[in-house]
C-alpha cells in the first residue's frame, strides 16, 4: 500500500521506518525536505532507510492511499492542510497524535482534549471527505510500531466513523504484530476524547515503571 | 480502625460494607440521616449491615481515623466541610471520587479535572491539615472494594503527598485484597489528574468490554 508519513520526529521515524519494514511503499511528508534533510540526523535516517522517500507535504498527500498524522498535535490540521487531505476525497488518515504542551511546567503537559472534543474530531471536521480513524496514541512510538518490545497481552484502541478505513488501519496493525483481538474497537471518532485524555495516566505509568515500553492490558 | 465513609449512593455502600466486612469499626456520613434511611433502599441495605451506623457528616468526621470521600464529586467539597475535615488535623482522607457531570448529553460527561488541578487537589487546598490520599477511582465500585471480582494482574493507583496516609490506604487496600504490588504509587497528589482524566477512557473500556466488572493491568 502506498503509505504517507506525516512528520519527522522520533514517532513520524518509527512508524515510517516500520511501514518500510512490513512492505508499504512509503513516503515521508515535511514542510521543507531540505531543511529537515539538514536537521537532527535526519539524514542519516534516511540513508538507513533507503526505500523512503522524504517529500513535500502535498506530494506526501498525492501518494497517500493512508496517510499517518504523526505531527506534533499542535501543528497537525495545518500539516493536513499543506498534503491536500480535502484534495482526495475518501483518503484514510490514521492519526496517531496528541496536542501537548509542556510549555506550562508542572507535571504534565496542557492537553488539547477534553470531554466535548478531541485532535481526531478536529481533523475530521476540518476535511469532512477524509476517513479518520484514531489510533496508536496511547504509547510510545516504538511501541506503537513493534508491539512484541512489550510482553503481555496489552492493548490498542482504534476509534473511527467509517468501518472500511478502521478496516484497512486494523490490516496496518496487524502488519506492525497487533493481533487482532489486542486492537479494541472503542467505536465512533468521539471515542478518542478518552484515548487523548489517557496521555497524564499514560506519563504517570511510564515515570511508575521506569520505562517507555509499557502498556496496559485490558482483564475482565 | 474507625472509618467513616461520606456518601450513601452505590460507592458508599460498596466501600462500607466492605471496610466493615474486613473488621473495621464504620459508620458512613449524609446531610440528613432520617431522610437517607427512607431514601433508595437503604434502610434495608442498614438492616443487612448491621456493624454500620449511619450518623450526621459532622459526627461521621469526629469518629474517623480514616476518612473515605464516596460522595458525588460535585458534593464532596461540601460535604468535607460539613464533616468537620478542618477540625481534624492529620485526618487521612481517602477521595475515590470523580466529578462527572451528565447533565450535557454526549459520550461522555464533563470532568472536573484537567492536567493543572483535579478533586484531590481541591480537598487539599480546601483542608490543608488533612492528609489526602487519591485511590480506587479508576474502576467499578464492585471492583474497587473486592478486585478478586475481575481475573488478572490489574491495577489500582495511589497519589499523595504524605507517605505515612497512603500507607494506611494500602493497608486498607490490601484489606479489600489489593496485594501490594498491584497497587502501583504514582507519586505526589497531582498525580490525580491523571487518574480522574482517565475517566474516559475507563467508561470506553466499561462499554467495549459490556461489563463493568474490568480494569487495566500494566504490562512492561
């Protein structure tokens, strides 16, 4: 599948790298490839990933049949804007992000969800003919792309309107190792309200156990 | 150990039945203890728990050594005042509530925690000789008060500020059969907004699961 990447930190690189690794045909969207080309190693990335290719964002969303918002939160409906997700009616955009803001201080960062809205609504509302689907956020990224670092039977949400892009994200999943009946359908788009608004348990999980490969598992 | 738990809905009498269950000297407080006797079943509910006296808030406060905050979280304030929280320094109050409000419609109710403050912290700031202590309010009361309910390695939290507190809410927890390294220490109590933004989340699991007898465990 021909998979576009938004965003070139360490989650926008680890999920890249992984579609890479499982077969997709992978593109890597930024505002300016030479200037990200330039910066933070990126380079080097590339290099160890030969068959991704870094491109402008609207080309990034030309090539997309899924498309990853993997941008900072807070930088993801204009990046959305800039790959042309309202040019291609129907795309599926998996959006992996949270809005952070650790400007503030204190112990966790300000948070752009809440009970009545989420990043995902926003982005879908924003490009009413994409198919958002919300998922992986609840994580850190390299175990988002490689489940099997953490054991047990801990678990993914995916929440989305529109079954057949939920459908070709759990095919995704699946690729990356989630077994099937570790990603949990939470239901409609409205359902990531609760998945961003897990990030302050999720940080507190992670400061408790003392590493980032931590998860929960769902007991009933 | 004198207990006394403020608050008479299914919280309340989850948490009482059980602190009495497990040997404890109980008695749980309301605004007005003749008009909750005919309220809802409780009298029966008294009748078939007959260690546990239901008492006035203020008379509920002077007996308590620990305090169990079971109220609606929009009456715990309150409440607490009414209990005389401020005439007993060094009281441990144990706050399992959450400030849910319904009343909107949607998905989910409107939360009165956001990553600056939270339930816990607002006790604090409202009694500052009480040693608060933020637990169980994660989870199902059935859930909270026998974990034996839900199969598993799952988890509850604890947040405070006063070492000496939360190791008399882990003794209670473990009373209830919460074995210590199932009760995971996030830390000071502004680690509550973390555990009441998760409220959600939890509702999600609650409806994906369609039991409410289900909980998180960590996996590492």
């Amino acid at each position: 599948m021909r998979i576009a990447v938004l965003g070139t930190g360490e989650v926008g690189r680890a999920l890249a790298g992984r579609c890479a690794e499982v077969g997709h045909d992978v593109v890597v969207g930024t505002r300016d490839p030479a200037r990200t080309r330039d910066r933070d190693g990126y380079a080097g990335w590339l290099d160890a990933h030969d068959t991704i290719r870094l491109v402008a964002n609207a080309e990034a969303g030309a090539h997309a049949e899924l498309l990853v918002n993997a941008t900072n939160g807070a930088g993801s409906l204009a990046a959305s804007g800039d790959a042309g997700v309202a040019d291609h009616p129907g795309l599926v955009v998996l959006d992996v992000a949270n809005v952070l803001d650790f400007s503030g201080g204190g112990p966790y960062p300000a948070i752009g969800a809440a009970t009545d809205h989420s990043l995902a609504e926003r982005l879908q509302a924003a490009f009413p003919t994409a198919r958002v689907v919300k998922g992986l956020n609840t994580m850190n990224c390299q175990v988002m792309a490689d489940p099997a670092r953490v054991p047990g039977e801990h678990v993914t949400f995916v929440a989305g309107d529109d079954e057949d892009a939920k459908a070709a994200v759990r095919a995704l999943l699946a690729a990356f190792g989630w077994p099937a009946h570790r990603v949990l359908d939470l239901g409609g788009l409205s359902a990531a309200r609760a998945t961003e608004m897990y990030l302050p348990l999720w940080l507190s999980l992670f400061t408790a156990a003392g590493t980032a490969d931590v998860n929960i598992a769902l007991c009933r």
